[in-house]
C-alpha cells in the first residue's frame, strides 16, 4: 500500500502530536509509517521535525515552500518513503493551509496518475474552535475555519480528553450536520484514544476528490492569511550554573512573549520552545493564544547544561513588531538565566507583504 495523507487544521489543532502518535501506532500495529512537518523558513530546522525525532517517530521535513507548490520534492520523499517500506505517510501543510485539496491531492493525480493511494483528507479542529463556531465568533478565524472543514473528507475532533461525554457528543454531531460531506471522529493525541479508528480511516478510506465550493479569493479569507507572520529562531545556550531548569526557561519566554503581545493588541495562535541536551533530554513549550495558559508539553528530567533551542511561531501582527518582541524577550530571558547565546538561523517574514 502506497497510502498519502494531508493533515491540515488551524495552528495548536493538535495536527504534529496526532501525526507522532499515529505513525508510531500504526507502525506498531499496522504497518510502517512515516511523517512528514512541511513549513517555510529557507533552509532551517523545523521545531514540530525536530520534536517528531526526539519523541522516536519517523520523521522528516520540509522547508522553504508548500507541498502544494513542489510536487517534485513531494513525489520524491514519498517514494523514498515507500521504497523503504512505509505503508502510510501522512504530512501537514504550513500556516492555515487552505487550499492543500486542490494543489495537493488533485495537483498530485493530474500529475502522477495512480502512483500514490490518496487517503481521505484530513483536517484537525480543537474543541475551543468548535465552539467558537458553533457560537458564531471568531472574526477572521472562523472564516478558515469554515474554510478548511470544507475540505475535509475526514475530520478529527482532536484533544477529546478535554471534553465530557456529553460535551463530546455535541461537538461530534454539530460538525457532521454542518460537514455532511465528512466522516467526523473524535481523538486524543494526548492520550491515544481514537487512533485505531484513525488508522482504520486513513488505511483503509480514500479521497473524495471534491471541488468544494470555497472563494481561495474571498477577502476575509486572503485578510486573515495576509496578516500572519512566521518566526523560525535557532540557537545554542551554553549554561553557567549547575541547576539550570531549561523548562521553566522556556517557559518564562512564552509567558513573557505573551504578555508583551496582549499589551500590543496582537494575536499569536501558535509559538513552539523546543530545547533539548545532548543526551537527548527535552522540554516543548506551547504558546497558543494571548487569552490561554501556557502548556508545558514536556518537562526536562533534569538539570541540564548546554541545550540547542528552536522557536517557531505565528502570529497576527507586522513582521517587525514580533521580531522585536521575540528578540528582546529572549535576550532578557536568556540574561536572567546568565546564559550565553550563540544564534545560528533567524527567519521572520509577513505573508502578505
Ligand atoms: N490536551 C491535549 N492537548 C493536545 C492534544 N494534542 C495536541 N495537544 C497540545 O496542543 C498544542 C499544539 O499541538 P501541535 O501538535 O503542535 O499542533 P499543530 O500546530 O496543529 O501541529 C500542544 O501544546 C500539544 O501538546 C490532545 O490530544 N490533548
Ligand atoms: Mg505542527
């Protein structure tokens, strides 16, 4: 089976951790299988890459442009893949990621017929974003929103371990009688509930290959793209004392990010603090959202001394505005802690500028 699966969903939807807990389940229990991050930034390392290794999934990524746009890259790894026995690859597509239907599952079949088994197309919500749908808000975000379920073959209800039965149930019927054209089911990356029936849908279902009815020009839809901007920032950390808590470092970061971003009246729907030691010990931190509490992914096990850092975020303001907020947050940060950087990558660029 030559199995080829885009995860889209908005940014924090749980598309990276469902995508290691599936490959890692399924090639324990079904057949091989492989992941993909794909993501901007020329030439860096991508945080979800990096964590999908560390967590022992089998993983690989790809930078400086969109699936959609680099059929030849894409074709290429897939069969890589395959050729190394994998049964099912399933990649994400950057930021918001609308439109990966027409550009990569039609894209792909024009161009190399029958040679890739197109897996439903899969798209991730969180139950807050269903309930700011259900409840008519969300501004800008909702019109994405809206705009990827359209998409979808298949839609994962993702972090159900937040959520009561009852609540679950609700959730799980409002998407289906709005997305009739989806098969919804509910999952907890977090804890591995649903991924049998994910695995089943995605082995054994096919795409659709609708032509939904979206306007990719509508200008609600182009505003909201238009006002993301992209960070990518590696560094090294070397550390003085011997009692170094690089969670709670990182940590601090995020908080700080955050605050200095409300105060500014700008968004960030996702920032990711991965640092990691030698050894191969490491700590994630999630930013997402200025209204909600940073979530420690992963805490280190232990002190640690020189660690390697990747921040990726997206937020909703100029290109500017979160360079200076992300750069001086960390150099303050990085001082308390009396940590000497050494930087190697910065990327940060606007959408739609
Ligand atoms: N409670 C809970 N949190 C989750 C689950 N899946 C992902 N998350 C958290 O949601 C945040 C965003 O996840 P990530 O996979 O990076 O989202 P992505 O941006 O769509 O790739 C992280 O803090 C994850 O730990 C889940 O099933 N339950
Ligand atoms: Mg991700």
């Amino acid at each position: 089976m030559r199995k080829f699966a885009v995860f889209s969903g908005f940014l924090g939807s749980g598309k990276t951790t469902t995508m290691i807990a599936l490959t890692r389940y399924c090639t324990a229990h079904h057949g091989k299988a492989a992941m993909i991050s794909n993501d901007l930034g020329e030439g860096v390392t991508l945080a979800d890459d990096r964590l999908a290794r560390l967590s022992g999934a089998n993983a690989s990524q790809i930078t400086d442009e969109c699936i959609c746009f680099c059929h030849d890259v894409l074709t290429a790894r897939l069969n890589e893949c395959y050729d190394d026995g994998c049964e099912l690859v399933v990649s994400d597509i950057p930021g918001f990621g609308v439109g990966a239907l027409e550009h990569v599952y039609h894209g792909l079949s024009a161009e190399y017929p029958g040679q890739f088994e197109l897996a439903p197309f899969t798209v991730l919500i969180e139950p807050r974003n269903v309930a700011l749908l259900r409840e008519n808000q969300g501004g800008d975000m909702a019109h994405i929103l809206r705009a990827q379920l359209k998409e979808a073959d298949l839609i994962v209800l993702n972090k159900c371990d937040l959520l009561e039965d009852a609540e679950l149930e609700a959730d799980r019927a409002w998407l289906a009688s709005h997305y009739p054209q989806a098969n919804v089911i509910a999952i907890s990356a977090a804890t591995g509930e649903g991924l049998e029936d994910l695995s089943r849908s995605l082995m054994q279902g096919s795409a659709s290959m609708a032509h939904p009815d979206i306007d990719y020009d509508d200008a609600d839809l182009q505003n909201a793209m238009d006002q993301l901007t992209e960070y990518y920032l590696e560094y090294v950390a070397q550390v003085c004392c011997n009692d170094f808590d690089g969670t709670e470092y990182l940590a601090d970061i995020a908080g700080a990010v955050q605050a200095e971003l409300r105060i500014r009246n700008c968004e960030i729907p996702h920032m990711k603090l991965l640092a990691w030691e030698p050894e191969g010990d490491f700590g994630k931190v999630d930013l997402l959202g200025t209204d909600r509490p940073i979530e420690v992914t992963r805490r280190f096990a232990r002190p640690c001394t020189d660690v390697a850092v990747i921040l990726n975020a997206n937020a909703a303001c100029p290109a500017s505005v979160l360079d200076g907020v992300i750069r001086s947050v960390v150099e303050e940060t990085s001082d308390r802690y009396q940590l000497e950087l050494r930087y190697f990558k910065k990327e940060c660029f606007n959408l739609g500028e």
